[in-house]
C-alpha cells in the first residue's frame, strides 16, 4: 500500500492512498484503502491521513477520522492524536501497521507498530528525509 | 502555508536483516522520486489534490510497492486494486476498488471525487467509468511481477493471506543464482529480480 498527504500554499490538506490488497485474498475483499475515514481522510480543520497496515483492524477503528476527530474535539496535536490511534488503539486490538499525517501548519507524525514502513517527507525549504526501519 | 508532503510505501515485517543493499538503495530511490515529484507541483503553486496524485503515482508505477504495477495476488491470481482520494477543503472524497485494468487507480479515484456525484465504485463498473474519463486502462498482465506471484505460491502453500512488507532473510552471499524461468500464468520469461519479497501486508 501506498500513500500521500499534502499541504498546499493555499492551506489546503488532501490525501490519496492506493493498494494492491492482500496476497491470496479472496470474495472480493476490500482493506481500509478505499474506505474514506478508515485508510484515507482529510480535512482542513484537522489533518490528513493515509494508512497502511492489517485493513481489517484499520476499518474497525476508523483509523482516518478516529486522528481528526481526537485532534477536533480534544484538542491533541497531529503528533498525539495519530500516536494514540496507532501505539495505543491499533496496537490494543491486534492490528498492526502505521499511517501518515499532517496537520494545516505542516506538523507531520509517521506512527507505525510494525517492524518497520516504508516512508518519507519533504519540506517547504526542500529538505527531505527517506526512513524504513524503526 | 508551509507547503509539506509525506509518504508512505507499506508497512510490514522490514528490518536491516531482510534488506540487501541494493534493495534498500533501489527502494529509498523510488521514495525521493516520489517526494521530488509532489514537492515539484506544490512548488510551482499546485494544489495539494495534484501534488497527492502525481506523487502516488510514482509508486503506482514502481514493482516495488503493493500498488499499480506492484499490487499482489488475489487467491485466484489476479491483481485487483484499491485506491482513494480525499479533500481537506470541500471534504469531497473518490474512491474505486477491485478493479484490475486501471494502470494509475489514484487518477480514477480522483476522476470519482470530481466528476461524479458519487463516492466509491467497483469493479466492472468503475472500469467502465476510468474508460468513459479517458483514464489509461492496461491489459491485467501489466500488474504481473513475478515476486508477487512465488508471493501468492508461498500463501497457497502455507493457506492464509499475507501482509504487505513481511520479508524473507536476504539470501546469503554464496546462495546460487536462480534461472530463468517461465510464468506458468503468463508464459512471461521471468528473470529473478533483487528485490526478493516475501509476504505483503495489504
């Protein structure tokens, strides 16, 4: 699975993820990738997100929307809310992976409860940073 | 606003013990082009919704990610594909899934978002949209590599699913070089690759 959130000039947040599925699924099961709040979600009030990980586990906890929701109505910062969901919720019921996210202000976080995940982000300066392992 | 960007390639069972370093240097490779990419579009003033799309394409293109070209097998031996889009401003959202001859399903998802009343479409049918939007439709076999098919021949032997990143041991120095050899599915020649996965997390 792959995955992209962006903030623009404008102060406009979006997120796009896309996926190959799960090796021998079967029945036409569909992951959190497609599922708006579950693998992707964005809004300006809050972040965007994309997820990767055990699907399954990631639409239970309406992984996408359970960040922006943390962050509009608690108050928690991009970097809490998605740990919280992630370290905490995810990792409490089984599921394992990670996601991206970013908040209006360019706050990144990059949580995962995997070994490892492939990731990265650039700045407005142009600096940038490619990481893979914990 | 500080315009930012950030990625993600999957998540899985990756650690230093699994990667060659030419695996690792070909994957951290696709991952700059993809931020240079999307850092490109909102420099020169692009929205976030472009850069997004321009940049998971990149990987949609690339063998080594679990999607697009990349996308693992289904029991049956197919690659079906997922993707989704989703706006920060409008909270419009554009979604499609399980489809196998879309090439770049993020552009369809986003074709979904903008010029459709709806929200996520299905196989034949979101097919059948991306051909209407003028979207590039593939032959299946594109979406053929053949890490992800010995992928799919290690699940059916071991009878579950897999998940994205979960690797096998790097072969030692000494290991012998594998032959090419014929797809049974495709009739493709295969040559073994340097990027020897194993299981994938969806």
């Amino acid at each position: 699975t792959v995955g992209c959130v962006a903030l623009d000039q404008y102060g406009n947040l979006a997120a796009g993820t896309s996926t190959g599925g799960m090796t021998n699924k079967r029945y036409g099961r569909v992951g959190d990738a497609p599922i708006i709040g579950a693998g992707t979600y964005a809004n300006n009030a809050t972040c965007a997100i994309s997820a990767t990980g055990h699907g399954e586990y990631f639409i239970r906890a309406v992984v996408g929307f359970d960040v922006s929701a943390l962050m509009a109505y608690k108050g928690l910062s991009v970097n809490d809310a998605a740990n919280e969901v992630v370290m905490k919720k995810l990792v409490e019921m089984g599921g394992e992976g990670g996601l991206i996210a970013l908040d209006r202000r360019g706050n990144i976080a990059m949580p995962f409860n995997s070994e490892g995940m492939y990731r990265g982000y650039i700045k407005a300066d142009g600096t940038s940073e490619v990481l893979i392992y914990k | 606003s500080p315009i930012t960007l950030v990625i993600h390639g999957g998540a899985g069972t990756i650690t230093r013990k699994n990667m060659t370093p030419e695996k690792e240097q070909a994957y951290r490779a696709v991952l700059n082009q993809a931020l240079q990419t999307g850092y490109a579009v909102l420099k020169r003033g692009g929205t976030s919704l472009d850069a997004v799309e321009a940049t998971v394409r990149v990987m949609e293109d690339s063998p080594l990610f679990n999607a697009g070209k990349g996308a693992v097998f289904t029991h049956e031996g197919r690659n079906e594909l997922d993707a989704s889009v989703m706006d920060g401003k409008t909270l419009k959202a554009g979604a499609i899934a399980g489809v196998t001859t879309i090439k770049n399903p993020i552009s369809t998802a986003r074709r979904v978002m903008d010029k459709s009343e709806h929200v996520m479409m299905i196989g034949p049918g979101a097919e059948a949209f991306a051909k209407a939007q003028g979207m590039e439709l593939v032959d299946p076999k594109y979406f053929y590599t053949e890490t992800r098919w010995q992928g799919l021949q290690k699940a059916l032997q071991e009878e579950k699913v897999q998940l994205d990143h979960t690797e096998a041991p790097a072969k030692p120095a000494n290991a012998p070089k594998a032959r090419n050899a014929e797809s049974p599915k495709t009739g493709a020649i295969l040559n073994e690759t340097i990027f020897t996965e194993g299981n994938k997390f969806g």
